[in-house]
C-alpha cells in the first residue's frame, strides 16, 4: 500500500478538536484547518445522514459581515446574484465572480436587514475573498471577517427536524429551505439557525460563538441519539455533496470557470446592472463546455481531473468523482463539451490509464424524496 | 489491531503467506484497510502477468481516494481472488481471508517482516 494522507501540525483547531478527538475521529489537515474525515467510516456516515441524521463541524467555513447603508450596493456589484427585494431572514445563493467571469468563489448571503449581510464563503477562498472585497467596496459599508469569532455546526438528514425540536422553541426553526431565524436559544444557547447544508437532505445549520460549540454539539448528540444521529466527517460530506450533485469551489468551478459552465446559471441575473464579470458573461449564457453528469457503469472508480471521452474522442475533464454510497454505483461530475453532454451518451473516463465505461446522467445524481 | 502470526509483512503494509511450493498468496493487512476506510474497488492482474518486487501490481480504491498495492514478490500471477473482486468490503471485513493475488515462481522478494517486527513498525507510523 502507498499513499498515505500526512497530518499536519501547521493547521489551526476548530473550537470542537477536543469533541473530535474524544469521539474516534481521525483528524486530517484540510482548508488550514484539523477536521475529522470520519469517525466510524465514511460509508456509514453516508448512509445515517441519508436514513437518520449526521453531525459536521463546519467551523472552517468564513463568515463575512457587511454593513453599512451601501452594502447592498456593494453586493449588488460584487455578486452575480440579485439581492434587491431579498426580504430579512432569507439566504441566498451566489457566485462572486472575476472580470473574466470566472469565479472568484461560490458563497451563500444571509440578509439580516437592509443594512446588514452576512456572506459564508469557503474555508479555502477566505483571505482571497477578502482580500477582493475590500478593494472593490465603496462608499457607506463596513466590512469585518469574523470566521475566526464563529463556529459552525450542521445538523443534516430527514431526523434533523424532530432532533431540533427537543431543544429550539418552534419559532426558533426556520420553516423554509434557505431562511433563518437569529437569537435562537437552542438548548440555551444562543445561536443563528438557517436550513439549509451540503449533503442533499432536509437540514439545519447554527452558527454561534466558539466558546459555546462543544456544549452545542453534545446537547445535539445528545438529543440526537434516540433518532440514530452519528457524528460526520470530511469523507462523507464530500460524498453525499456530491451524490447530490453539488457543486465544490476549487473542483466544478474555479476562476477559469464560468457559473454557465458550471450549470450554476440560477445563480446569475444578467438582468441586473453591471456587477463585476457580467460584460464578459453576456452572450455566453450558452458555453461550449458545461457541467455534466456520468454514471460509472464500467469497472473502477472516477476521481477528479480525469479525461473523458466520447466516440474516442477527448471532450472535456471530470471535476470530481466518487463512489456513491446510497445509490451503490461511482458517479463523476465533468465538464464536457456540449456536443457530448446528452443525457444517455456513452462515455469513457481514463482512470490512471484504464479506460472505464461511463454514461451521461442528469444533475442531481440523488434526489430525496420530500416527507 | 490484528497481526497474524503466521504470515510475513512487507513495509508496505501487505501480508505474506507462503503456501508451498515457491508460492505465496498476498493481501493487505488490517493496518492497512483501516487507513484505508472502505474500501469500494479493487483492481487486480490477471493471470500470468509478471510481479516485480517494489512495483504496483493492483490497486484498491476507498470511498475517499485509490492507494496501490505493491507487491513484494517477484514472480508470475498464478491466481487472483475473484471473490474479493466482487465483494471488496471482505478486506475491511476480513483482511487477513481476503487474499489478493497468488504468486508462483518466486525469484526475489523486499525486506519482510516477522508479525512481531510488523507490530512495531505500524506503532512507529503512528
């Protein structure tokens, strides 16, 4: 056997290490920072937060407040999304993205008034994103990153619900997909609640201040232990995403990539005036190459960064790939020329030199059935 | 952590099992389907193919990425396990039944370790 992971000692700990370390996690560097990547293994993991409910220290992610009487100018400009109408306690998905229309980073925008945003972007992306905002911001707005102040936990799979209920207030919960409720006592302490998350399931989200996550997350153990809830890592995170279909900074896209190319267009409103990359967007709504699907129905399993062909010809890279625990077979996302991206196209993928049968499937590879 | 007594280990964290006359079968061994995690894929020779001692000769591929297997012997294929192939969660399960590959003819073999050695060796990995 070769290849084995290093364990930094250069990476910074999420308030919940010690929770980690207690519970068997195996802990990895990723994004600067030590995460577990599983506890009792990845498949597991997988399948409790499709059938039951899973636990993830989301920490690492960056928080960003803007503030101030323009900051919804401000976002207006920088971000591809529309945020004009947006009422309070909505959150909103979007893309940031560069003067060549390439993106900058993906990031959801929670609205807690006129004045005042928070923008969550990827752990990996924040000094970059911050860096790009505060030489773009102008006039009455403040900006401040407070990632290193906030913790962040997800609650993610169909028990989340009942599981939250033992310890919020109703009018604590969040009734719809992508809205949040601030100041919700959850087990008593104080938290902002959204629903949403990365894994494809009805879920919640709380971000709060580092001293109180690993009372939180025991209190959610806790609650969550009649409900079959398990603690979650890195490993099955980046598998149920990607069963789900989505899509990851740095793999789907990236600052080479457009939003169209990344099939990410309900992020984008061409409608509205200028923000930064839409004069190098317009008229390339429909690009040559795109995210597509493939179903492995070959022997082997896709990663990222692989060719794919079609009738033996090159026609684009797979972005990332997996086995999908749930559905039981590997699935890819690439980005392929159109030309080749029909659904039930045959493809090939070459696999360090072997070339593995594959199909052209649609987006989301899983979809869960709403209860 | 298991360790058979039996079996030889190379650094590489395969086992080693001598079977008689000039053959030996090989599979991973428990440290190494742990680091592992489960384990989706297997991708073994076929028969008749040469093994050279230090060289991949097939790979397994865990949910989180592929990691290959060297073989430690130098030799010809005999035999694959074709079961294994088809129930790749037998190496988590099973990592010591599970056997990979049988290798005939053998002519040179890395540095293996005594059960005992190999315990060591894992604990100095951390």
């Amino acid at each position: 056997m070769s290849g084995q992971a290093s364990t930094g000692e250069n990476e910074k700990r999420t308030p919940l290490y010690g929770s980690h370390v207690s519970l068997g996690g195996r802990m990895v560097p990723f994004a600067g920072y030590l995460l577990p990547v599983q506890y009792s293994g990845v498949i597991a993991e997988h399948m409790a937060v499709r059938a039951r409910a899973g636990l993830f220290d989301v920490s690492h992610m960056g928080e960003v407040l803007l503030t101030g009487k323009d900051a919804l100018a401000n976002l207006q400009m920088l971000l591809s999304n529309d945020f004009r109408g947006m009422p309070d306690g909505r959150v909103r998905y979007s893309l940031m993205c560069n003067e060549s229309g390439g993106v900058v980073d993906d990031l959801v925008v929670y609205r807690y008034g006129d004045e005042k945003y928070l923008l969550v972007v990827n752990a990996a992306n924040r000094g970059k994103d911050v860096a790009w905002i505060r030489e773009r911001l102008s006039g009455s707005v403040t900006m401040e990153d407070i990632s290193d102040d906030i913790a962040q936990i997800a609650l993610q799979g169909p028990a989340s619900d009942a599981i939250l209920r033992k310890l919020a207030p109703a009018s604590g919960i969040p009734e719809k997909y992508y809205t949040f409720v601030d100041d919700v006592a959850v087990g008593g302490i104080k938290c902002l609640v959204s629903q949403t998350g990365y894994t494809g399931e009805k879920g919640y989200e709380f971000y709060l201040s580092n001293a109180d996550a690993p009372l939180l997350w025991e209190k959610l153990l806790d609650a969550g232990a009649d409900f079959g809830l398990v603690p979650a890592g890195l490993g099955a995170r980046d598998t149920l995403r990607l069963e789900a279909g989505m899509p990851l900074y740095g793999h789907e896209m990236d600052d080479g990539v457009t939003p169209f190319e990344a099939d990410l267009a309900f992020g984008v409103k061409m409608g509205k005036d200028g923000f930064i990359g839409k004069a190098a967007l317009t008229g390339h709504e429909n690009p040559q190459r795109k995210r597509a699907g493939l179903k492995i129905t070959g022997k082997g399993i896709a990663r990222g960064n692989e060719t794919v062909y079609v009738d033996g010809e090159a026609v684009g890279r797979t972005t990332s790939g997996t086995h999908c625990p749930f559905l039981g077979y590997p699935v890819a996302m690439a980005l392929i020329d159109q030309s080749g991206a029909q659904t039930g196209t045959a493809a090939e993928v070459d696999v360090r030199g072997r070339r593995i049968a594959a199909e052209v499937v649609p987006i989301p590879f899983y979809k869960r059935v709403k209860r | 952590m298991d360790f058979p007594s039996g079996l030889s280990y190379s650094k590489t964290h395969e086992w080693i099992q001598d079977i008689g006359g000039g053959a030996a079968r090989i599979g991973i061994t428990d440290y190494a389907q742990n680091e592992l995690g489960d384990i989706v894929f297997v991708n073994l020779p076929e028969t008749g193919d040469e093994a050279s001692k230090g060289e991949r000769i097939a790979d397994v591929e865990s949910v989180k990425a592929v990691s290959d297997i060297i073989s430690p012997l130098s030799g010809v294929v005999k035999a694959v396990n074709k079961d294994v192939a088809d129930n790749p969660e037998s190496m988590n399960a099973d990592p010591y039944g599970a056997w990979l590959i049988e290798i005939s003819d053998i002519s040179d073999h890395e540095e293996l370790l005594s059960a005992e050695d190999y315990r060591a060796f894992c604990e100095e990995e951390g």
